[in-house]
C-alpha cells in the first residue's frame, strides 16, 4: 500500500505513545516488588481487567483472520465468540472469585494445592507451550504478514520491530504497564474495527445496494448464520453447529479458566467485585467481533469479491482498508491493528515470565530474594521473546488460515485440561494420581492429533480430510476420554486429602441472598438473555 506521510505519522505517534505511557504506568526503571511486577499489586479495577481481558484475546490473529473467513463462509466463526461469553459469565460468578478469594497468584499453583506437584509441573509445561506457540509466535507470525502487506517490509523486519516495542514495556513495567495498555488498546482495536464497517455500509449504495434484502441477495444462501447444518456447512463452509456446541466448551474451559495469560488479569483484580464484574465486561466486549470483524469480511464479499481471491488468502482485511478509508484514518486502523498484536504478546510475554518466575524459581527456591526473583522474570520475557519470534519465522509450514495454525493447537491442547480442571473443581473425590494419568494421557493425545493431522504434500489431513473429524470434533471425542481416565482412577485411588478437597467448589460460597439489579448473578443473566435474543434475531434474519 502507498501509505500517506500523515498516516505513517498517526501509526508512529501511536506506537511511541503506547511505549512511553507502559513504561511510565509500570514504574519505569524503579525498583518493584514481586507482587507489583507479576500481579500489578492486585489493584486492578473491573474496567481494566474486562478491558485487558478481551484485549489479550483479540489478537491480529482475529482481526485479520476474521476478515478473511468472513468473506469466504460469512458469519461462521462468529460462533468462537458468542459462544465465549457463557464461559466468561461462569468465570466472573464461579472460578475467578474462588482464586481471589484463594490468593492464588498464578494457574499451575491451584492444581498444586488441589493435587499435587506433578499436576503443577504440567500446567507450567502446557502453559509455557501455549503462550510461545500460540500467543507469540503466532500473533508475530500474523503481524510479520501485515507489516509485509502494508509496508512491505520483510517478513524478519516486521517480526523485530514489534517484539522490540512490545517487550521494552512489558520487561520493565510488569503486569501493570501490559493491563493498562491494554484496555487503551482494547478502545483502538474496537474503533478501528467499527471504523471499516461503517465506511464499509456506506459504501454499498455505490455498488446498488440499498436495503437489506438485496445485501441477501449478494452473498451465499446462509452466509449470515452461525449455527449450521451439515449441508449448509457444504455449501458455504464453516463448522456445524453441533460440533462447536460439542467442541466449544472444552477450548473454553481450557482457554477462559486455566490460561495464565488470559486468567493473570482477574488474579490481579482488587476486590471479588472486580475479580467478578471484570469478566463479565469482557463478556459485553465480545458480542462485537461479530458485528465488527466478520461483517466486514462479508462486506468485501459484497464489494470487492473481483479483486479478492475466492479462497480469501490474507488479502481481504488489507483490501478493506485500502479501499475503504481515508487518508488519516488509514493510519489509525493500522494502529488498532498493531494495537491488537502488541496486547497478545505483551499478555503472553508477561505471563510466561511470571509462571517460569513463581512456579519454577520460587517453587524449588522459596529463599530467593524478592528483588532477584523480579529479575528473573525480565530476563525470562527476554528469552521467551526470543525463541517466540524464532517460531513465528515458520509458523506458516503448518499450512492453512491462520485461525485454523491456532485451533489445530488448541484442539491438542485443551483436552486433558479441561477434563482435570472442571471434574477436580466440582468433584471432591478426583485425585491426584487421576490428575496425572489424564495430563500424561492427553500429552500423547495431543501430539498425534496434530502430527496426523499435519497436511501432506497435497493439503490433505488424514484425521480432518480423510476420517471426517473437524477439530472441534477431535477435542469432545478426546475430551469424554480424558474425563473417563479421570473418573475411573479417581475412584481406583486413595480420596484427596481434607486441604486439596478445601479447593473444590463450595456451594455456600456462592448461593447467598441477591442484594439487587447490580448483583453479579442478575448480570450474568441479562447477558445471557441478550445473548440469546441476539442470536434468535441473526438465526431468523439468515434464512
């Protein structure tokens, strides 16, 4: 793209900015305690951590892989977002409060208390493994590709320059600098988004589109749907809806429940209040992506489908901007997307220090001095960053979206996760010797998974392609398989101990008196209830 010296002012603005307000919010180059540096001192307010929340998650990853699969399936994978929020409204009532309530600083030190060291040692493993592959190295890997799309700048450059910026923030400010960034980026990302698909709508009447029904009538029969049947899904693309209803929950429990990098904000809440209502503002946040990441893919169906590859291929989120907007607000949706990227990484880069730093160093050094331990977790972000963009320079030999490189390691991931965490939250009786089976069990698991489903020479997955399982599909079979190990060594082993039991669900704890409208179960259910309607409404307008 010929960028305007005025746009490349606003992104260079922002990028600066962005840096010098996370070093100055994180303290700078003064001394900080442990506790400041990985858990912003627990003084994170409900806005903040909702805020930092849905910035951690919507990645560049999103913006432009949303963009791509909406203009080749429509509104399909809007299903990942909506579906997310009955997660994050469960997190804000039931699993956040109970680790602030518990102190817990970080994921892998609640399985500890509830089973043991070995179930620790996992978690730190898989969570390690998650931020490198899918929270760096693949959200570099996505931000490379655009640098090089709207710069030209080599794959390598782009890679460097954002690691740079990201990690000289994040190294020195901490949890802190990487949350209130975050929710300054979160309001970028969004207006960048709403920003196309408003330039996007008032576009369609040049082409003669003036009303709904003939927007309908250029784009494929069902586009607009999320919940698909199988024959829709042949026609258009996307995933049943049985699949996702299946396959979700288990990505999700994983995902919005026991990632360090998405669950650290809530650990840093103030008050339950905020550990509660943080969750559930990101729950809000979600109903967006939707309305502002994939319509615009079907915007340029609409639109631009003449110049856009059938298979999209990374181009239609470039296309949009290109075409769409003007010079200055060219540069301001480049930095909503940098925005996005630099949130993901910080986040991740963050969380990896601090899980290296308290579940490794602390936990077989319990002695080492505060100070060195903060020291420990700069020099760990550094590494990691490291070995993050190393990754990210080959990310794309997994073949496919990118969506796709991050569900294929979701789907090898969660399993196993969910299963020990949603059984060993709710069920007194799950023990420890089942905690390990199933984490050993869903290791081997999930690395056939991927590597049989690693495309051949011809593009072809011999689990997805040629047995017939989609990936959502893979992590309910593997899951219900885990859950039986789970039970069934539970109930061949010893019964956990009274104190791993104190770290199961309590039912007192959370069936009190509602004290009125702002109480956070009335909450959860008014954003179910617009959920649903919502969704009745788009299911009723697709057909």
């Amino acid at each position: 793209m010929n960028i305007s010296y005025l746009d490349l002012l606003i992104i260079a603005i922002y990028l600066i900015g962005i840096v010098i307000i996370g070093i100055w919010v994180g303290g700078g180059f003064k001394k900080q305690s442990s506790n400041t540096y990985f858990l912003a001192g627990r003084s994170l307010g409900w806005g903040v951590v909702g805020a930092s929340l849905f910035a951690s998650n919507i990645s560049t990853v999103h913006i432009v892989g949303f963009a791509e699969s909406g203009f080749v399936s429509g509104l399909s994978d809007g299903i990942f977002e909506w579906m997310a929020i009955p997660c994050l409204v469960f997190l804000g009532i039931f699993v956040a409060p109970f680790y602030f309530r518990k102190k817990i600083s970080t994921i892998p030190e609640y399985f500890e208390k509830r089973f043991d060291g070995s179930s620790r040692t996992f978690m730190v493993i898989f969570a390690i493994l998650t931020a490198l592959l899918m929270h760096i190295g693949i959200s570099l890997y996505a931000g490379a590709t655009i640098m090089k799309e709207f710069f030209g700048l080599d794959q390598l450059w782009g890679v460097l320059i954002i690691s740079l910026l990201t990690a000289l923030y994040t190294i020195l400010g901490g949890l802190k600098a990487v949350a209130v960034t975050e929710s300054i980026q979160s309001v970028l990302l969004l207006g960048g988004s709403i920003l196309i698909t408003v330039f996007g709508v008032l576009m369609l009447p040049e082409v003669g589109i003036n009303s709904f029904e003939a927007f309908k009538s250029q784009i494929q029969a069902g586009s607009l749907s999320m919940l698909r049947s199988d024959a829709v899904v042949a026609e258009t693309g996307g995933i049943p809806w049985y699949a996702v209803l299946l396959g979700y929950p288990v990505l999700g429990i994983w995902y919005w429940f026991t990632d360090q990098t998405i669950v650290q904000r809530a650990l840093g809440s103030k008050s339950e209040k905020d550990a509660r209502i943080g969750p559930m503002f990101t729950a809000v946040l979600k109903f967006a992506p939707v309305f502002f990441m994939l319509l615009p893919g079907l915007l340029a169906y609409v639109l631009f489908k003449d110049h856009i590859d059938a298979s999209g291929s990374g181009q239609t989120y470039s296309i949009l901007v290109r075409e769409l907007l003007p010079t200055g607000l060219i540069g301001l949706v480049i930095a909503s997307l940098l925005a996005a990227l630099m949130s993901s990484v910080a986040a991740a880069l963050n969380s990896t220090s601090t899980l290296i730093s308290i579940d490794i160093v602390k936990r077989y050094n319990p002695k080492i001095q505060d100070s060195k331990l903060v020291s420990i977790g700069k020099i760990t972000a550094f590494i990691v960053m490291v070995i993050a963009i190393l990754f990210s320079l080959v990310a794309g030999a997994k073949g496919g979206s990118i969506i796709t490189i991050v569900n294929s390691i979701g789907t090898s991931i969660a399993p196993s996760i969910a299963a020990v965490f949603i059984l060993g939250y709710f069920w007194k009786r799950g023990t420890k010797e089942a905690a390990k089976i199933t984490f050993l069990f869903g290791l081997v698991i999930g690395v056939l998974m991927f590597s049989l489903d690693f495309p051949d020479e011809n593009g072809i997955k011999l689990i997805t392609d040629t047995w017939g399982v989609i990936f959502m599909m893979q992590a309910w079979w593997a899951f219900v398989v885990c859950c039986i190990i789970f039970v069934t060594m539970s109930y061949c082993t010893q019964p956990p101990t009274a104190e791993q039991q104190n770290y199961t669900f309590s039912n007192s704890a959370y069936f009190t008196k509602i004290k009125g409208i702002t109480d956070y179960r009335i909450i959860g259910i008014a954003i179910m209830g617009v959920l649903a309607l919502l969704w009745l409404g788009i299911e009723m307008l697709a057909y």
